[in-house]
C-alpha cells in the first residue's frame, strides 16, 4: 500500500487544498469501488456526497491514516443507509447494466477480472443479505480490519467476523450453483 | 492509493482462513474479482466539491449538508411544478375539445361517411325536421318506394349496369318469377308485394338494390321516349314514376307520384338522396 497520505500531513490543524486533494486521491478509487460494491444507485454522485461530508471536517480526525480511513467508510457507511432508506421509501433500482459500465481494468486484478466479470461479482453480492455485503465489501474494496469495519458499522468484532464467515460461505454457495448453471 | 495484487491476495487468504475455508471451486478469484473494486477510476471532483478543493478554506461541513438537501429540495418542487403544469396544459386540452361544437356531431358524420361505400345499407342522414313530424302514410308508403325504383335519366345505378336504356318489361316480372338483378324492399313493409318478393328464402338481400329492380320494370318506358304524364312532372315525382308508360299494368296498380299529391313531392326527393347514398356500394358490389 503505497499511501501518499502520512500522518504528519493530517496533523495540520488547518488542511488547505493540497490536503484536501491528497485524500481525494488517496481514497476516492476505494471509496468508489465500496459504494458500487453496495449497489448505490449513483456511486460517483454518492463519493463525492461523501468526501464533501469528510473534507471540511479533517481537522476532527484522530488516529492518523487508519483513524481517516475508518472515518471515511464510516461516513460511506452513513451515506448508504440514508440511500437504502431512502430507497425504501420511493424504490427506483435501477439493474446494473455491462453495456453503460465504462470502467476499466487498470489495476493489478485483471487476470481475475477476465474469469469473472465485474458485472457477475456484483450480481453474486446483490444475493447477499445487507450485513454479509457490507462487511464484505468493507473488508475487500475499504482494506479495512475487522476491528475497523466493526468501529464502521457500529458492531462488535465478533459479529462482524461471523458475519463474513457466513458471506463467504453464501458467496461460495452462489457460484457453485452459478458454475453448476453455465451451459 | 489501491491495495496491491500481493496485498490483496494476502487479504483474501486471511479471509479464507478466518472463514475456514481453502480458496478452492473458485471462491478465491471470485473474493479477488470483488476486491478488484477498488481500483475503479474515481471522476475529477465536479460541483461544490471541485469549489471545496479549489477553495481550500475548510468551509464548515454543515453549510455543505444543508446545501445538498436544499438541492433535493429544489428538484422535488421541480418535480412538483412540472405535473402541475401538465395538469394543467390537459385540462385546458380536454376543456377546449369538449367546448368544441364539432365534438359532438362530427364524430358520427365521420364514422358514417367512411362506412358508405362499404356498407349495403345506407343509413340515413339526420331527418329533416317535417319529416319527424310528418306520419307516415301507409297507403303511399309503398307506391312511393315502387316510385323509387324508377329509372332516372341520371341514375347511376342503371347506367353502371348495363349503360343503355331496356325495354320495358311485363308486369309479370314484378312478381319475381323472372329477376336477373337482385331486387330486395328498401323497407320491411313491402316485403309482400315488392320486387324483392322474388328472393330466395333465407337471404338477405342488399336493401339500397331495392328501387333498382322497379326501376328497371317501370322506369323504361319514360326513359325510352315514350310519353309521360304531365302532371306527374308537375306533381314533382323526382325520376320518373312507375306507371309512366301508358300501357305498364303497375301504373294501374300504383299510380305516380302525382296520385300521391304534389305535397308529397319534399319528402319524395328525400328519399331518392337516400336511395343514392347506396348507390356507390352497389357499384362496388356489382364490379
């Protein structure tokens, strides 16, 4: 993990634009990747909602790197829960759809990605229950620990484990029917 | 800053092995397929954001909250304001339609028009106002239809069909032992005495053919040069009456429009324009 973000740097009491730019680009691809793993109806909109919710608030983070990595996914933790009550209140999912998705495999995974597209890995995490994918998606996009992820969602440590154990089983479930399923 | 292909490996192993699970069947390059999620290409900042960024001064985070929910806000009264306006814009639509004074008749006029050519029957146009008012004769009621059936100079229907004048024929024809063309009643009422009585049982003759087959039998005398009652013309019998050839023995049993009473004569050229709205179908019928 090459972290361009020390803990010298959130120190500083007042963070200027040169803060405020080394976190967006520190944490932004991840934070991206978590809110899309979460199936929010935006990602994009929904990570900038959610550094202009962390930004202004720098100053208050405690803990150094770790401590303003487990504030920000607290914060995309926040942001979607108020969507899915949101969602509760006027539904408007909108399917994932391959054809619009215009990402593009830059990072070390493509070997991975060829075998198992993005769009199957959300649609095996859209059969989750909502704790699973969300510590699944904490653990994997986020990077966090479990103590972290515990601290994001407000859980105990215990929990949190369980319930990534049972993910992962669920996950393993999934794709078994999935390969028993291919032509 | 993205987790490393090593670093992530490293990751999912320790999540497999929390999970007591060996990696196999694939779950482990599924598990490094979804954290692959984290490498996704984030956009340039956009909006308040970019102003956050650029600004540098750290404006209190607050401010920035209420401005998102005001801009909810702003779209859910745009919402609101733009089904008003629909609203609106269809009822002021469906007020002007309704106010209209074509909505109500037009539509009938129209319909009626399309099924003429196409229809056997012509229905008829509004009845004129005397005409509601006028009871109908029973007496007249059936000469008037035979009186129909006369030939016309200008009746298209005769000419389409064989385009030259015929020799008058007996009255024995009228009788429908001998019909070439179908010849029904316009009207039930003549069913008995008719022209169409030659019918075969169990059909449904096309009931605008009706005057034709008189018209034929009695209509060609006037139509041949013979004679004709002058005061039959006079009496406005419309195309020519039945019993206008001296020597027609239907004349003798139902005798011209002018019998009939020149008050009559209204309501005669009536029921030729209702006549000739079956005129087009049977052309079709015939071609």
């Amino acid at each position: 993990m090459t972290d361009a973000l020390t803990d010298e740097s959130l120190l500083d009491p007042d963070p200027g634009p040169a803060a405020f730019g080394a976190v967006y680009r520190t944490y932004a691809s991840q934070v991206l990747g978590y809110l899309t793993a979460r199936g929010a109806e935006d990602p994009e909109a929904a990570m900038q909602d959610v550094f202009l919710a962390v930004l202004p608030r720098l100053d208050t983070v405690t803990g150094g790197s770790d401590g303003l990595r487990t504030f920000i996914f607290s914060v995309a933790h926040a942001r979607m829960v108020d969507d899915r009550r949101r969602h509760g209140r006027a539904p408007a999912k909108v399917p994932f759809d391959p054809e619009l998705d215009r990402r593009e495999d830059l990072s070390a995974e493509d070997e991975a990605l060829d075998r198992i597209a993005p769009g199957e890995v959300l649609g095996l995490l859209e059969s989750l229950p909502e704790d699973q994918r969300e510590v699944l998606a904490l653990r994997l996009v986020a990077g966090l620990s479990i103590e972290q992820a515990a601290e994001s969602m407000g859980r105990s440590a215990g929990a949190v484990k369980q319930l990534q154990r049972r993910g992962i089983l669920r996950l393993r479930e999934l794709a078994s029917v999935k390969e028993y399923l291919k032509p | 800053m993205t987790v490393s292909k090593d670093r992530l490996r490293a990751l999912v192993d320790e999540m497999l092995e929390e999970a007591g699970q060996d990696g196999s069947d694939g779950l482990r390059d599924l598990l490094v397929s979804l954290g692959g999620l984290q490498s996704l290409p984030a956009p340039a900042p956009s909006g308040e954001l970019a102003a956050l960024m650029a600004d540098g001064e750290g404006t209190p985070g607050q401010a920035e909250v209420e401005s998102l929910a005001g801009r909810r806000r702003r779209h859910l009264r745009r919402n609101t304001a733009l089904g008003l306006a629909l609203i609106a814009g269809m009822g002021v639509g469906a007020g002007s339609v309704a106010a209209s004074p074509q909505a109500g008749g037009g539509a009938g006029t129209s319909v009626q028009h399309l099924l003429e050519g196409w229809v056997p029957w012509s229905i008829p146009a509004r009845p004129a106002a005397g005409a509601l008012s006028e009871p109908m004769d029973p007496e007249l009621q059936p000469r008037h239809d035979l009186r129909e059936g006369g030939r016309a100079a200008g009746d298209p229907l005769f000419l389409d069909v064989d385009g030259s004048p015929q020799p008058p024929r007996p009255a024995l024809e009228i009788d429908g032992t001998d019909h070439d063309e179908p010849a029904p009643p316009a009207s039930t009422p003549h069913r008995g005495r008719g022209p169409g009585r030659g019918q075969p049982p169990g059909t449904m003759p096309p009931a605008s053919a009706a005057p034709g087959t008189p018209g034929e039998d009695a209509g060609t005398g006037r139509q041949a040069g013979q004679p004709d009652d002058g005061s039959r013309l006079q009496g406005g019998g419309p195309a020519g009456g039945p019993g206008a050839t001296p020597d027609n023995p239907v004349s003798t049993l139902y005798p011209g429009p002018s019998e009939a009473g020149p008050g009559k004569a209204g309501k005669g050229a009536g029921e030729d324009a209702k006549r000739n709205q079956g005129s087009p179908w049977l052309e079709k019928f015939k071609k």
